[in-house]
C-alpha cells in the first residue's frame, strides 16, 4: 500500500541493480559510455513502477 511519508521525493534515472558485485572495468565502461549493462535484479527499461501524484517516466540515454 502507498504510504505519501514514506514516499521517494527527487528524480532518478537509470536505476539498475545486480545480484553481484561489478568489476574495476564494468563500472569504468558504464562510467564512460562504453556499454550498457543491463541489471539482472533491476533493469531500468525493464521496470514497472506505480507512478503517484503526477509523476512521469521518461526514457533516458546518460550517453546522448
């Protein structure tokens, strides 16, 4: 159930999450525009949010 007080207020983009630890040069490609890795727990394209109050989700390339 919604809770307003409990309630993430700012933006966010590109949220990914993974079930390990990324390596030295997987966080320098990413950091760089070399690749785009995709989470395996959370993968930002892939997600399905319960938008509230107005809020938006757009599309987003950090490399364009």
């Amino acid at each position: 159930r919604f809770d307003a007080t409990q309630a993430y207020i700012g933006e966010m983009s590109d949220l990914h999450m993974w079930s390990h630890v990324l390596s030295s040069s997987e966080i320098y490609s990413l950091a760089s525009c070399g690749s785009h890795l995709q989470g395996d727990i959370i993968a930002w394209s892939e997600t399905e949010v319960e938008l509230h109050g107005g809020v938006a989700k757009y599309p987003f390339d950090p490399c364009h």
